[in-house]
C-alpha cells in the first residue's frame, strides 16, 4: 500500500497543460514600472476622459499607502511592482469593427484556444468578448444583443460609448479603497467587458468574456462590469489561460455585479490559468477581487468556479444581500495540484430581511497542493431570517498535500440560521480498485471520482461549459495518481 | 483458461495463501468453500490483481499468459470479473456513468466502437430485468447507500453487463433473502454459456443447489485441501469443517 502512494506521489510529474503556447505577435510594450506618469500614458493611449484618470490617480495614490495583504494561508514570494509592464496591446490596424481587421495570428491564437471569432464558428448561443494581454480583441455577436437592448462590449468602448453608465457603477460595489488589489487593479486596469441587461429583458445568449496573457513580464488587469437593471437575467461565463513561463505574471482583476430588483444573474468562471510546472516554478499569481450587490428586492447572484489553474489563486467572489429576500449563492471547485496554492471562498453579507445564501466549495488537492477555504458568513442587525446554508468538503490525493478551511460567521439578529457542514476524505486505493476491476484506468477511475464528487458544481454550469470543465478537472489531475 | 499453480502469497509478510493449484477450463463451475480467514477472497484478489497481497511462489496463466504480469483494468477487459464480498461505495458517481465507462472500455479493448447513448441505455434495461434489479438502483451513485443485498445484486448486475469469461463470485449469496439468492442464482445460470467459467465462493450448501458446480474444494489454512464433486459441498453442510481439519491436521 505504502508504495503504492510512493508511486502516486513520484508520478505526480506529467501533469499536462496544453494552452501553454506563445503567440509571436508584434506587441505594444510601454516600459516597465508603476508611477503617476506610467498611469497617464495607460490612460492617454487609450483616449480616456478625464474623470476616468483621476479615478485612476486616486486610486494610486491610495495603493501607495497600502500593503499587501498576507493574512492568507499563502506563500507569496516578494513581487515587485516595478519590475512589470502594466500595459502590453497586440498591435492592430484599429480597432476591429469586422473580423477581416483582425490580425491571423489572433484569429488563430483564439481558435486553437477553441474561442473562435468567426460568429459563424461560435458555439450558438454564446457571445464573447475576447481580450489578449490589455485589451479587447473582438466581441461578436454585438448586433444581435444591441437587437434586445442588451449591451456587450468592451470596457474600453463603454467608457467611450456609455460613460455615465460606467461612472455611476463602476467603483460603486468594490470601490479602490477595498484593498490592496483593488486599488492596484483601479489604478491601472487596461481593458475587460461591460455588460448591461435592460429592464425587463431576458438576455437572449450567454455571454462570456475570455482572457488570454500572451506578452511576457507583463500583468493582465481588467475590470469586469455587470449591470443587470430590474425584471432581468443573465447567464455570464469568463475563461481564462497563458503561456507557459519560468516567471510568475500577475493577474488582478476587479469584478463588479449590480442586481436590482427581480434581476438575476449567473456568473460562471472557468480559471485556467498557466499552474506553473511541477516543480512550482512559473504560473500566475491570480489576485482577484469579485463581488456581487443584490441591490433590488427579490435579485439573485450566483457564483459559480471552477478553478484549476495558477499558481497562487487569492479570490472570494462575494455577494452583499441588501435587497429584501435576495439570493446569493457560490458554488466552487477549487484544484490544487503540483504546488500550487488556492485560498478561496466567499462572503456572504445578509443586510436584508429574509436573504438567503448557500455555499458549496469542494476542494481538491493533489501533489503538494494547499487549498483553503475561506469564507464569512454575515448576517447584520436588520436581517430578520436570513439564512445561510454552507457545505464545504475536501478531497485529498496522496498525503503531502493539504485542505484547509476557515469559516468565519458573525450574527447580529437571532432570527438567523446559518449551518455549516464540513468534510474532508480521500480517494481510497478501495475505490480505485473497483473501478479497475470494471476495466476503468487508475487515471479514468480518478477522473470519475473526482466529476462525481464535484458534480453538484459543474451542474451549475451551462452545458456546454459542464463538459469542458469536466475534461478539465481530469487533465489538471493527470499524473497525480500514478 | 485458468491455470493456477503452486501459489504462495503473503500479506504484509504473513504467508495467508500457502500453496494453492487449481485448473478452471472452460465451461467449468467450481465451488470454493472453507472456514473464516482460510484465504478465499485473498485468492480472489490474487486473481483480480489487487496490489497488496505479495507473490512468493508460484504462477498463474490465464490462456497461457502469465496473469500476475496483467494490470487489474486490463484482467477485467480479457474477461475476469469479481464479484466483492464486500462491494465498495464509491458516492457521486453515477451507475449509469460508472457502467458506461466500463462497457465503452471493454468494447475499446475489443477493437469496437463505443455505445451510443440510446443502445447503452437498452442493454442496461434488458440485464436490469434479467437479475431483477430495481431501476431505481441503476440512478444512484454507485453502492452509495445500498442495502447489503442490493450491493450483491448489483454485482450481479454489473456482471451481466460485462458478460465475463470467468466470474468470481465471493460470498455473493451472503446476506441475501430466499427471493435475492433465487434471482442471483437464476441471474447466474442464465448468463451461463457453453465457454465460460464460473468460481463461486460461499459458505452455504444452499447456493448451490441453484448453481450446480462441477468441483468444489475446500481451502483450509492457506491450501486447497479437498477437492470433489458436489456432494462433498453437502457433506460440508452437514458436518462443519472440523472433520477436514482433523483429517488435514493427522496428515501433518
Ligand atoms: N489487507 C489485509 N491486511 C492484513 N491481513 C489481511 C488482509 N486481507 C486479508 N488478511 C488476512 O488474511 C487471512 C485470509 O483472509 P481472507 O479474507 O482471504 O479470508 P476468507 O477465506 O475470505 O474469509 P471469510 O470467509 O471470512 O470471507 C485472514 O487472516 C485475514 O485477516
Ligand atoms: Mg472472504
């Protein structure tokens, strides 16, 4: 037996990612390093108004005075802040109004990734903002969303085309001074997708955005807005991978969700960022801040994750229940395989009366793999009968790696119920066994234990999201299982 | 088809199987009784390729290939199926999935395309009703929550599906009512063809007046220490073990 786990932990090795290629694009570098002056030049090339700079400029001046945070169960090695481009474009013609103005070599990049630009190509049903290193490359479908009144765009185009949309929300749910990515990512944030659902309108596609990190030494730092106005719905998905490299690139998004009264919306991530190898070296550091305001009566966010990739993945998409009888769910699947590190979770904050908010976290760790969780549960004075249902389970492969959980739950009204379940188990060799003796691989039996202990995630999915995170759960835990 | 020959096993160095020769042909029901702890679900988990029991001597070839050098998946795919005396739950994982890998696996290893959705559902219905399984157990997670006779049932299930060459059943008629161990035993016999082997291990008499063995011996202590036809199995019903240990231990 104990050889056995020998031989499941040595063969932890061949863990494959397979979106580790480079595209050799010509790029628009400006320099390396971080100052008021880096920030208007980020701002002058891309025509910003003023309002928008100063936002920016604020919002430095106050990451100056911060630092950053460590009270994560994480190894964060020293990053310096000025030793990375902040701005880094795949040089175009212009901007890509039709897809012939879009250059081969990103066509090809995005098709390989299976993001193909074409609408024709595409998955029916779903529109993509498709973004490479700091900016947006191409959002298809554009017209037939304009057709219900839903608008789909880049950040950068929204800023231009939807400014007093942009400045009444954005900043208004995780605001700079949040914390230290926050106000890093305010500062400098180059492109991401602006999306808002009108009154009343079912949004009639899936709408996603994808994110690709191409250049070298740079950071990708988009800012995601979601607007989804009373009566509404939206099914939202966001992708994302890089090349394979030696260095740690940093990724630190900010996602802002607003729901009003009777919206609903679904935010699905599938985070496939480069790991690093199995040695621990390379990867993205992913330090995203994610959060969602049920601000109507009645609305409904739901987060869902599933999380394979990056080295180090800092990220608790968050829902602050403050309309009567809003929803608030997060549904997440966190992998930790080789050294990587994850300590993720979510807040759950009850301000209305009658909220309610379910957690399902599922945890797997395999080589030397940490994965935390970490959540709060907060139910406020006002809260009559909140309630919060939270399960957060933990699966371990092998025996050098290590599950963690940290729920805190502070209750300010005694009409709330919050319950909290935990387990933690192992794949045992039993199992393993079983699934052998029907003809089922080590590596098939570990898959299917794996989807099926992570089911009452990935069924939170859109369908055809399901699938493929399903393929990638199994990829991302090749080789660790002898 | 199965040729075991002087097999000396140990687990975790203590030597549970001492010498061990059997020949199953093809066609052939043997019965493997004996008390408690004498080695006969070790002997099944040599066969199936379990990891932890050690080989010290002996071999074993199944249609002449040396068997111990075949991984687990792959004795499962030429054939052998075992049938747990303890079968494992394994929560999450759908009958229906779990059973669609495993036929899609074996029909791989056969050169043949995988099942579409629509025939892999008839074939699941049509062996559903020959061992007389509830459909209902078909949409749950694998054993998860099954009751001990609904796991035994459910191997038989499994069994029918994968329609081996040899079938190891160990104690799969323990902890079955009078009606699971008739539709088992009927289960069985219908799946029974001309070629193919079966090696039942039970501790009652009663499972094989439905299964009619050709042989049936007697592990004792780590050696198969009798071998007879089927009236040896009522002999044993009637008067317990102890007259085989005496005989066994005189010898010694
Ligand atoms: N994994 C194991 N680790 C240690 N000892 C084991 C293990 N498996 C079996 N044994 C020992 O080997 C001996 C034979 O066990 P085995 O399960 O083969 O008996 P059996 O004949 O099937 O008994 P039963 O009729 O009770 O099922 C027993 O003494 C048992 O305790
Ligand atoms: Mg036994």
């Amino acid at each position: 037996m104990a050889k056995e786990q020998d031989k499941i932990l040595n063969d932890v090795a061949s863990g494959e990612y397979k979106y580790g290629f480079y595209t050799d694009i010509e790029t628009e570098k400006i320099p390396r390093g971080l100052s008021e002056d880096i920030i208007k030049l980020i701002s002058s090339k891309k025509g910003e108004p003023d309002w928008l700079l100063e936002f920016r400029l604020k919002a430095f001046r106050h990451w100056q005075t911060m630092k950053m945070p460590r009270w994560a169960n994480l190894k964060i090695p020293e990053i310096n802040y000025q030793d990375i481009v902040y701005y880094a474009a795949p040089k175009q013609r212009k901007t890509a109004e039709s897809i012939d103005d879009i250059d081969p070599e990103l066509k090809k990049t995005f098709d390989k990734l299976g993001i193909p630009l074409e609408e024709q190509k595409h998955l029916t049903g779903v529109a993509v903002d498709a973004v490479m290193d700091s900016v947006s490359v191409k959002t298809t479908f554009k017209e037939t969303l304009a057709e219900a009144g839903v608008i789909f765009c880049s950040f950068s185009e929204a800023v231009r085309e939807y400014p007093e949309l942009v400045k009444r929300y954005m900043g208004s749910v995780v605001p700079y001074t949040d914390n230290f990515f926050a106000a890093l990512n305010s500062a400098v944030f180059s492109d991401g997708s602006f999306c808002y659902i009108p009154k009343g309108v079912r949004c009639p596609m899936e709408l996603s955005t994808y994110f690709r990190i191409n250049a070298s030494n740079t950071g990708q730092f988009e800012r995601t807005l979601l607007v989804a106005d009373e009566e509404s719905y939206v099914s939202y998905l966001e992708g994302c991978t890089a090349p394979m490299r030696d260095e740690n690139q940093l990724h630190a998004a900010v996602v802002e969700i607003i729901a009003e009264n009777n919206a609903e919306v679904k935010y699905s991530t599938v985070q496939n960022w480069y790991p690093g190898d199995k040695e621990g070296k390379g990867g993205i550091f992913n330090f995203v801040t994610k959060r969602g305001l049920c601000r109507g009566e009645n609305s409904k966010i739901s987060w869902t994750q599933v999380e394979t990739g990056s080295a180090i993945t800092w990220k608790y998409p968050s829902c602050i229940l403050r309309g009567d009888n809003s929803v608030g769910e997060f549904y997440s699947v966190a992998v930790t395989n080789h050294y990587q590190q994850a300590d993720t979770g979510t807040k759950m904050i009850h301000i209305g009366k009658n909220t309610r908010s379910t957690i399902v976290s599922k945890g797997i760790s395999a080589g030397f793999g940490q994965n935390s969780y970490r959540g709060l549960v907060k139910v406020l004075k006002k809260a009559a009968n909140a309630r919060n249902f939270s399960q957060c389970d933990s699966l371990l492969l092998g025996d050098k790696c290590g599950a963690h959980t940290f729920p805190y739950i502070e209750v300010d009204n005694p009409t709330a119920i919050v319950e909290h379940e935990a387990t933690t188990s192992k794949i045992g060799e039993d199992q393993i066994f079983y699934c052998n003796q029907r003809g089922i691989s080590r590596e098939d039996a570990v898959g299917l234990i794996v989807n099926g202990y992570a089911r009452e995630v990935l069924n939170k999915l859109p369908m055809e999201f399901a699938v493929e995170a399903q393929k990638l759960l199994q990829i991302s835990l090749e080789g660790s299982v002898g | 088809m199965l040729s075991i020959q002087n097999l000396k096993v140990a687990i975790e160095g203590k030597v549970i199987l001492k010498s061990i020769s059997l020949e199953v042909r093809p066609g052939e029901i043997h019965a493997i009784m004996g008390p408690n702890g004498s080695g006969k679900s070790t002997l099944a988990a040599v066969l199936a390729g379990r990891s932890y029991p050690q080989i010290l001597e002996g071999t074993v070839t199944w249609f002449g290939r040396n068997l111990l050098e075949i991984p687990p998946e792959e004795r499962s795919r030429e054939g052998i199926f075992l049938g747990f005396q303890y079968p494992i739950e394994i929560p999450g994982v759908s009958m229906v999935n779990f059973m669609k890998t495993a036929v899609n696996e074996h029909r791989k290893y056969k050169g043949l395309e995988p099942l579409s959705a629509s025939d892999f559902l008839k074939l699941m219905r049509e062996k559903k009703e020959l061992v007389e399984i509830d459909s209902k157990l078909a949409n749950r997670s694998v054993n998860e929550g099954f009751s001990g006779g609904e796991k035994k049932k459910n191997e038989i299930f499994q069994m029918a599906m994968l329609e081996p060459k040899l079938a190891i059943l160990d104690e799969t008629d323990s902890g079955l009512d009078i009606d699971a161990l008739r539709i088992v035993a009927n289960g069985v016999n219908k799946l029974k063809r001309p070629d193919n082997s079966v090696i039942v291990i039970t501790h009652y008499q009663r499972l094989l007046d439905y299964i009619i063995p050709d042989f049936v011996h007697v592990l004792y202590d780590g050696r198969i220490v009798k071998s007879a036809g089927k009236e040896l199995a009522l002999e044993l019903e009637e008067k317990g073990y102890e007259w085989i240990k005496k005989e066994v231990n005189n010898q010694a």
